[in-house]
C-alpha cells in the first residue's frame, strides 16, 4: 500500500508537470480531451492528410504471410490505400480488416458495410445489384445504402441502378491474374446520383471495383489480391 | 504498418466548456440554407429582426458589438417555428449605480415565433417578445413579414413596439408600463404589445453565396442610452455586410444610427449534424457464426472449468471493445453476462459490441443472450437477443434486429460479481476549470486548478469517493457580490466558499446503490456532499423498462458546510427532498416536474424541459416557484436558468460517455436552491431502458 501511495506521488508530480492528467480511472474528466487536443496541436494538420500509398514490398509480404483472401483499398479523396485480411464470413457476406481495426464487408466483392472509416456505410440492400452485376447482364436493380446522421439516427439512400455491361479487359494484380468484364451502375435515387464500376470474373465474383460509400469518404476502389 | 483511412481532416478539439469555442472548433457545415443573425443574435438585419428562422435545432452564439453595446446572445431553434434567445450585454459608458467600472451588465430573453413560412406568394411572418422577462431594457415586441425575390433580394417589413416603436411611431396601443413587476425576472406580459408603435424595415442582397449586403431603417431611438449613455446617434438607417463560411460562422460588419460602426461574429451549428457522423471508433469485432449443427452440441456442459474458461475469453473479448465483464451465469443454452460500459455514450453500441463479443466466446449450443449492463453496481435492464437473429441480421438493417431484442427488468437478474474484481481502488488526477458565467457583474468568471478524486470500491455497490481541488489561478474569489437576502443565505456566500476553500474538499463520501425490489432503483450517500453542504441523501426511483415515464423519490438532511470547505460545519441545517415526475415526450423532448422543499426551507416545484438529441446533446429550460415571496427571493424574484450538456463523443468524433454541462442560472439566490448531489438514478437508470435505447438503436452495430 505505501509503495503505491510512493507510486501515485510521483506520478501526480509528473502529471502536474504535464499538466495532462491521468490516472487508473476509466473516466477522468477532461482527460481525454486534454490529450487530444495537445495531440492536435503537436501533430498539426500535415501529419494526418499524408498520402498513404502501399508499397508492392508490402503487398508481397502480406500476401506471403497469410493463405486469407486480401483486397486492396484505396480511399480516393483521402489518398489512403490500405490492405484488408479476410477476418471473418457471414453467409455470403466476408468481412475485411485492417490492421488499424477498421472493416469492410463485400457481398461477392461489392462493399456493403465499413467500420471505423467515419460517416460508415452502416447496412446495404445489395443482393439484387450484386446479383445482376454478377451474371454480367444488363438490368436494372433496386440498392439501398445506409448510413448515421449527425444525430446517429439512421437514414437511407434507396436507388434504381441501371447495369451495362462494358468490354473485356485483364486484371493482374497480388495472385489475381485474369480477364474480367466491366459492369457500371448508374444509380438515382435519394442520395447523389452515383456511376459504380465493377469488374467481375468468369465465375461472377466481383475482382475489381469503383463505388461510392458515403459522403465523407466519396468512391472508394478496391482490388482482390487473392480469393 | 498502416496509418491511413483516416479521415482527412484533423479533428479540432477543445478543452473549454465555453458553447462558443466548442461549436466554433466543432461545428460541420451547415447544410441548410442561410440564415443572417443581427447584433442581437436573432435572425435579422443589423438591429432589427427578419421573420426566417433558423434551421430546426440550429444552436447559434453571437458577440457582437456596435458604439457602446456588446452583446453575447445564445440563441436555438426549439422546434421549426419556435425559437429562443439568451443574451448578456454590456453596456459602457452607462451612468447606473448597478454599474460597474461604468459597464452596465443586462441578461436578457427573446421568444420567437414563426406564424406563417414563405411560400411562392406570401411572406413568412414571424411573431417575438424580445427580453421579455426582467427589468426590460431591451424590452420590444415585434410582428415582422419577410420574404425573398429573385437574385437574392429579400426585403423585409414590420412593427415594433417598446424599444422597437421608440423611433417614428405612427400609432399607440394602451399604455406601457415603466414599473417592475415584482424583483423583476418576471415576463413582462404587463408591457407587451402596448404603447407607441412604429414600422421598421429593410433590404437584403445575397452578392454570393458568402456575402451579402443589407440596409435597414430601424425604430430603435435607444431612447435609454441617450438619457444614461453616450449614445448620440444620428440617423435611424443602418448598413451592414455579412460574410458566411462554409462552416456556417457568419462574420458582418456595421455602420448604424448614422455615427456608430459595429461588428459581429456568429456561430451556428445544427445538434443534429456533426463533423464525422457516426464517430471514428473502432471497428467492432464482427459476429462469428456457428457451424450447421454446432448447437446441437452439448458435451462441453460435462467438461470441467468450461464456464471460468468462456468468462476469462469474453472478459478479454469485452476488453478489447472498452466494455467490463463483470459476472457470468452459464446455461447449456442460456448466458446471462454482467458488464460495466465506461466508454460508449451510446448505449445501443455497447450491447451491440457486447453481443458480437458473445458470438465469439460462448459455447455453440448457448441461444440466447441476456445482457445486463450495469450502473455503480446495480443492473439496469436486461437485453435479451437470440444468437440466430444476431448471425442472420448482422448485415441488415438494425431495426430488424431491434425488433427481435427484449428489454426487460433486471431485478434480480444479474449474475453475482466474479471473485477478484472487488475491492477496486481508482484515481485521477486532473486539470479543471470552475466557471461563472454572465454573472451580473462581469461576463466571464473562472477558476482553474488541479483536482484528486479517488475511488474505493468496497463491493461493487459500495462505494468510497472523495475529491480535493488545488486552485492554481482564476478570479472567481474576486466576485465581490454580497447579495442581500431574507432567507437563510444557502447559496449566495459562494464567493466566500471560492476565496477560502483552497484547497477544498469538494466532496467525501460513501454511497450505496441497489435494487430494493422489481422496477425498483436506490441510493444512499452520506458524507460531504456538496462543496456547501454534507449530510444524509437517500432516494428512490421507479421505472418500468419500457415506459417514457419515471417517478422518484429523494430525501436529503444537510447541514451546511464551513467556507474553507474543510470539515467542519456552520450551524444551518435542514431537511430538503422532492418528488419527482420524469418523462420522455417521444418527440425529443423530456420533461421533468419535482415538487418538495428546498435549502431555505422553502416549499414549492422545478419545472424543466429539455430537447434531447440521440448524439448526446441536450439544451433546455428550468424555472423553480416556491413559497418564497418574490421579496424574500430578491432580484430576479424566482431561479430559472438554461443548460446545455455538450457530449464529448461529439466534439472528439470518438466514443466517450462524458458530457459537459453548461448551466446559466438567472441568479445565484437563495430561494429555489437544490442540493447538489452526485449521481441521482435518473440519468443512470434511462440511459439503458427503452425509449432511450430504441432511439440510440441505429448504432448496435456501429
């Protein structure tokens, strides 16, 4: 007991030094928003808009390290790119994860869900659209997209997509090497009129793809590096 | 490795509870279309009003200042037609023997509302009081039509009375008033609308989307500043520029009453909009689905250590979402766990977290789920999900799994403790700022120091807790207000309790939850309560889970405390306790009536309501009449105030269960006065009991 009390002196000495706070408390007041915000400042704005581009090393070695499907997933508006490991699955539905402990979940290859990307693309009614865009028809399908407000009420963007199927072209990328189909859907509806582009296989498993999943993130692309 | 996803944009903190700092730091753009505030705060022109309103549940902070009159206003939109106001002026060079340093200090409310909107072929028509309650120095009423034409124009028309008809009236409706009623503070219904009145107008023109130009003729004479003041205008026309941010912040410009320039900064921010929707959290760990037939497997309910083994998985499982797995009661298809939630305001995400986390550790043959979050060791509520509806519903929408879950009474329901948890010692130790705001004497009073809290669980009910603060700077002593009173002095020594109490023991005390019976919530703390006050403070709440309605009971002896806030007492003690009536209107608004006697040993009821938003923000109203005569009560004649609690998981974008409130009483008196105890059940017990849950629901599976 008096060597924790030793401990809990010197440590509110070097606490009131740094005039952060701190504690065992799970709540400490003003804490949190103490350090974040001396975070901030320190940090700056640079620190955070830096590109992150993956280099192919990295690509190579995460492929090596694991045998779970990988995708690659470029944010466009954040320049960020990131690899995602398959960590779990669901029905038809795969969930992704990067090492940053953020997810995405594809349906047959289309994002249906992110976690932890801010303003997250909470649920979608995809199943008709990955369906269409899957058999490499031309169609129309209904998609609905979900996301929080401000206030963390739900809201939804229900749209009509119209599919067409586009050319044939290769697709090499990680241990993907294959020739895919273009597929786009234009979808209007509630939310931004939106243009997503797939390339799907042979099998109808969506390889490639261009999509918008959300207004703060805008169109995301992601690319399979194995299945 | 990867640092990225983030979102672009560094998230601007701030530790000020200040609404103006934070909204300036946190606000996100404004969707809507625009709005121009005037000098008071209030959608208008330069000095007079317009009939626009804000966007619903826009809240708005304006500084603004024009010749000698500063004036900071807080303004929301309470519902889309109704909007209020709370403004604190100053004015110099203002001859008052209730000035100081020759500033003149005013608090002020304004009411509006929105009696027609524009359409194609009418104006929108706009109806306000303006300081409608008080001594009435900004006092005028005003009906106001607006409305807009092509390229931006916007002209605008109306009548004001009071203030807003003391320049080129043109007619008189009975007679005004000039005398208070009672010690002020009370609305002035005896004045409205009555008196000379005159017509007042003007021209906006939108330039841009960020600039607009506006002229107006006001029927302002500021009749009281030329008598008292300095102010010697010239002309009733004024002229203004606004320049608007994408952020919403509108920054303008003035030349007004011929002689006089002013400038204004307003910031407005709509609670139901935020920078990053849905928060930057973590990425739940996803459901884990059963094998075809695991369930059927239940040879694991024979193996020894089986239950100790999933409690230690899923306690980590907890862990790794921030949440407390504190007891489990393992069935061969039944698991009801006990957790604590230290991090997410939402309480929805908790149990959401809290269930994928079951799907991970619990054995395959366990269906259902019960989930007992709980508050200072007593259980709230009971969350009950089948395992198959979590795997099936997992990637739909989350109103289908809503509709699945049961919300039940926990009485009796949690497991027991996990051996080892209890006893449990806590501490912090942490930089805090007391603040006086709009004090009538100065605007802006604050004391910042360092403060000690420490935490000793003796069980998980049972509670010792004690705080000390350290003041390191501020000028809250230098408040030299010594209010005269005909009640016993409650409250108004508190700057003695500021110049002496340092350093203080804010509060020491011992306190016991429980769940005396179904429905049934209670608390007992004894000690030093209060940084004026120590004593006995029991109480007693009943809620249904799924009811909107709550009733409660509390009961407080309390003896007053010394000024040095040490241990010792004064010799004032009573006996102080209320009946409580909560209820939750459906429509985001909450009231709350509590009726009893208060310190003074007056008698009487706080009437409260507040506009609650599923984010956390709260902004709201409260006035307490009791038998106190306005007389006894003095200035002010009875306490009302505004607060509004400012959640950190909004301003940090981050999940956080704190929330800042900001409370702006009328006056620090004596009559009406509250103790003020920590932790009463209410805001415990609601957060996890529906409705509250069923409107937090979109984030289960954030």
């Amino acid at each position: 007991m008096i060597r924790s009390f030793k401990k809990i002196g010197l440590m509110s000495v070097v606490c009131a030094a740094l005039l952060a706070g701190c504690g065992n408390s799970e709540d400490v007041a003003g804490m949190k928003l103490f350090r974040a915000t001396a975070t901030a400042a320190f940090k700056g704005k640079r620190a955070a808009k830096q590109p992150t581009v993956i280099p192919p090393q990295a690509i190579a070695q995460a492929l090596g390290a694991t045998t779970q499907p990988v995708f690659l997933v470029e944010i466009e508006n954040r320049k960020a790119q990131a690899l995602l490991l398959e960590i779990a699955k669901n029905g038809a539905y795969s969930t992704f994860a990067t090492s940053e402990r953020q997810t995405i979940t594809f349906l047959n290859g289309m994002i249906t869900s992110t976690r932890g990307l801010g303003d997250d693309l909470m649920s979608s009614d995809a199943a008709k659209l990955s369906d269409l865009v899957g058999s490499k028809q031309s169609g129309v399908a209904p998609y609905t997209i979900r996301f929080l407000n401000g206030e963390d009420i739900t809201y939804a963007y229900t749209y009509q997509c119209r599919v067409t199927r586009g050319s044939k072209m290769p697709v090499i990328a990680g241990m993907v090497n294959t020739t895919a189909t273009l597929m786009t859907a234009d979808c209007k509806g509630d939310g931004p009129d939106l243009q997503n582009r797939y390339l799907v296989g042979a099998n109808g498993q969506i390889l490639g793809a261009r999509q918008w999943i959300g207004n703060l993130a805008g169109y995301a692309s992601s690319q399979a590096l194995r299945l | 490795m990867l640092d990225f996803f983030r979102s672009g944009k560094v998230l601007k903190r701030s530790s000020v509870s200040g609404i103006a700092l934070v909204l300036a730091l946190a606000s996100p753009a404004m969707p809507e279309g625009r709005v121009s505030y005037n000098l008071y705060g209030s959608p208008g022109l330069v000095d007079m009003p317009t009939a626009n309103e804000s966007p619903d549940a826009t809240l708005t902070t304006t500084i603004s200042k024009v010749g000698d009159a500063q004036r900071t206003t807080i303004g929301f939109q309470i519902t889309p037609r109704l909007s209020g106001a709370f403004r604190y002026s100053g004015l110099s060079n203002y001859t008052s023997p209730a000035s100081v340093k020759g500033v003149y200090y005013d608090r002020s409310f304004d009411l509006r509302y929105n009696l027609l909107t524009e359409t194609a072929s009418r104006p929108a028509v706009t109806i306000g009081l303006q300081d409608f309650i008080g001594t009435g120095l900004y006092g005028g009423e005003y009906v106001v039509a607006t409305k807009s034409f092509a390229k931006g124009i916007t002209v605008t028309g109306g009548v004001g009375w009071g203030r807003l008809g003391s320049h080129g009236a043109i007619g008189k409706t009975g007679t005004r008033t000039a005398e208070l009623l009672g010690q002020g503070g009370i609305p002035t219904y005896d004045r409205w609308f009555r008196g000379d009145f005159a017509p007042f107008g003007g021209v906006s023109w939108a330039v841009n989307d960020r600039m607009t130009v506006k002229a107006e003729y006001s029927s302002d004479n500021y009749t009281t500043e030329r008598k008292d003041a300095q102010f010697n205008g010239t002309s009733p026309w004024n002229f203004g520029l606004d320049y608007t941010f994408k952020s919403g912040t509108q920054l303008s410009l003035y030349h007004a009453y011929g002689n006089q320039f002013g400038a204004q900064v307003t910031f407005a921010t709509d609670l139901r909009s935020a920078k990053i929707p849905g928060g930057l959290e973590k990425a739940p760990v996803p459901v884990l689905v059963r094998p075809v037939g695991a369930a059927k497997d239940l040879g694991w309910t024979q193996e020894a250590g089986k239950r100790d083994a999933t409690f230690q998985a899923l306690k980590a499982g907890l862990a790794n979402e921030g949440l407390v797995l504190e007891g489990l009661d393992l069935k061969a298809q039944r698991a009801v766990v006990r957790i604590r939630n230290p991090r997410y305001g939402n309480e929805a995400e908790a149990i959401g977290r809290t269930a994928r986390a079951m799907t991970r550790a619990m054995p395959a043959s366990v269906e259902t789920f019960v989930i007992v979050p709980t508050v200072n060791g007593s259980a709230m509520s009971g969350v009950e999900l089948q395992r198959t509806d979590i795997e099936r519903l997992e990637h739909v929408e989350a109103k289908a799994i809503l509709q699945k879950t049961v919300v039940r009474d926990a009485f009796k329901l949690a497991p027991p403790v996990e051996k080892g948890i209890y006893p449990k010692f806590t501490w912090s130790l942490a930089p805090y700022t007391k603040l006086s705001v709009f004090d009538p004497n100065s605007p802006v009073r604050a004391d910042f120091g360092a403060r000690l809290k420490a935490d000793f669980w003796v069980a998980p009910n049972l509670r010792l807790s004690g705080s000390i603060t350290k003041k390191v700077g501020g000028n809250l002593d230098k408040s030299n207000r010594n209010d005269k009173s005909n009640l016993p002095r409650v409250r108004t020594d508190y700057a003695k309790y500021s110049i002496q109490g340092d350093p203080a023991i804010e509060r020491l005390t011992m306190s016991a939850y429980g769940r005396p019976g179904p429905n049934l919530y209670s608390r007992f703390t004894v000690g030093y309560l209060e940084e004026m006050y120590g004593g006995v403070s029991t109480e007693l709440l009943w809620k249904r889970v799924n009811s909107p309605l709550a009733l409660g009971v509390e009961l407080n002896y309390v003896k007053q405390r010394d000024f040095d806030q040490m241990f010792g007492f004064r010799n004032y003690e009573t006996f102080t306790g209320h009946a409580s009536a909560y209820y939750a209107f459906g429509n985001g608004f909450h009231g709350q009536v509590d009726v009893g006697q208060y310190l003074a040993g007056d008698v009487g009821a706080t009437l409260s309501l507040d506009r609650e938003f599923a984010n956390g923000w709260r902004v709201g109203a409260y006035a307490t009449f009791t038998d106190a005569s306005f007389e006894d009560f003095g200035e002010g004649s009875f306490d009302k105030g505004i607060r509004i609690a400012i959640p950190m998981q909004w301003v940090l974008g981050t999940a956080s269960r704190q929330r800042n409130t900001v409370q702006i009483q009328s006056l620090t008196r004596d009559g009406g006065a509250r103790l003020s105890v920590n932790d009463r059940l209410y805001e415990q017990v609601r957060d996890y009991h529906q409705p509250e849950l069923d409107k937090q629901w979109g984030k289960f599976w954030r």
